[in-house]
C-alpha cells in the first residue's frame, strides 16, 4: 500500500518537508492512493490535535469508502466508520466532512436521516463537492432523475473537471437510455485525465452493460487495475469481459 501512497502525493506535487495535501485533493483521486493517503494525514493530525474537526469527518468518510477503495473486509469497515464517525459527531457535527460521511453510512440504514444531513450540506455549504457528489448519486439511485440533474448541472458548473462528478453525470444519462451522450462524456474525461482510474473503469462497464465494443472496454478495464490495482470489483470485470482468473 505504501507505494500506492507515495503515488497519490507525486501527484498532488507534495514532497518530504512541503506542506500535506489537502484533503479535497485527495479524494478527488478516488483512488486507492488517494484515500489511503487522506487516512493517513487525518490520522497524522489528529495525534497532533485530538479535537481537530476536519480530520475527523475525513477518517469518518475514508472508512465509509473503504470496502470500495481500501479492500477492508466489510465487517471490519462497518465497525470502523461508526466508531470514526461518533467521534466526528462529538467533535464537529456541522462539519462538512462529518455530514458527508453520516450521509454515506446512513443512506442503508436510516435513508431519510442520511438525505436531511446531504441535503442541508448542500444548501449551507455549497462550495464543499462532497455533498453535491452523494447528494446527486442518492436523488439518482432513489429515481428522482430530474432532482439528480439539476445538483449535477449546478455542481458541474462549480467543478467542471472532477472526475466523479462527471461520472455520475454521465451515468445519469445512461439511465436516461441517452447512452452515446454518457459514453462521450466518459471518453472526454479519460482523454482529459487519463491518470483517473475510475474513468476507464466506468467506461469498460458502460461499454459491456451497453453492447458496445468488447475489446475496447477490456482495454480501458485493463488499464484502470494498472492505475489502481484495488479499484473495486475490477478482477470480477476482467472476468466478465473474459480475461480475468476464472476465463483462462
């Protein structure tokens, strides 16, 4: 893992003796080196600063993040991010970081909760893209399409380059059977950031689940696990496009 570490600060042009990267930075790489590097700074800080608010909203959401982006195995994970979590409550409650992961762990268990904490994230600190990101994914994955759109479009217009907004706006259109519209969208985001995993991850899925070229979407899945060897359920779709353990 530690090489993956070093990886995620080589990007963000952190080196030994400069200041850390900065959390939202981090994320955005929504990637194994990416959060596990987010880990390690709220860790590092709050061993300097028990009540640091931030740093303990970002544990919170790592853990929230880590069955996807860190291979925790799913039990462990889920005691992880309650415990993180409570304390991020106690700390900060009005955290952005906080509310992002309460919204997270809460949407299985408690989804009305979870939406009311997304929601007014959203409306009274509209700068933070966390809560835009989960906001939108949840509006989309609970059928309200045109809800969904309208954070996407508003987000969009505030960070027209993050990689998993443009994501989630692309499978936006997917759902909304405007499949070429989505597929252009994430051909546009691997040719503008090729280092960004889960772009060709998304696009070898959406290739296999739309019919489109088989080949190609081995390619780009091929080239995601070669960026981000963790990058969730990315053996089982090599497997599903028929280069992976169980084809051979």
């Amino acid at each position: 893992m530690r090489r993956y570490v070093s990886l995620a600060c080589v990007l963000l042009g952190a080196s030994a003796g400069a200041q850390e990267p900065e959390y939202e930075a981090l994320i955005a790489l929504r990637s194994s080196a990416g959060f596990q590097a987010a880990l390690q700074t709220a860790e590092a800080r709050l061993s300097a600063n028990a009540r640091d608010g931030d740093a303990a909203g970002v544990r919170a959401l790592v853990y929230a993040n880590a069955v996807d982006y860190l291979a925790m195995d799913p039990a462990e994970a889920r005691e992880k991010k309650l415990a993180a979590l409570a304390d991020a409550v106690r700390l900060a409650p009005d955290n952005p970081w906080t509310r992002a992961a309460y919204g997270l762990i809460h949407l299985s268990d408690d989804a009305a909760s979870a939406e009311r904490e997304l929601a007014a994230c959203v409306e009274e600190q509209p700068d933070f893209i966390e809560c835009h990101n989960l906001y939108g994914d949840h509006l989309r994955k609970t059928g309200r399409t045109e809800m969904a759109r309208n954070v996407y479009q508003d987000a969009m217009l505030r960070w027209p380059r993050d990689g998993e907004l443009v994501v989630s706006y692309a499978l936006l259109w997917q759902e909304t059977r405007e499949v070429p519209r989505a597929l252009r969208l994430l051909e546009e985001l691997t040719r503008r950031q090729p280092s960004f995993a889960r772009g060709h991850w998304h696009l070898a899925v959406m290739l296999y689940e739309t019919g489109g070229d088989r080949s190609r979407a081995l390619r780009e899945a091929m080239l995601a696990l070669e960026l981000d060897p963790l990058i969730w359920n990315g053996e089982k779709l090599l497997e599903m496009l028929g280069d992976g353990p169980a084809a051979q």
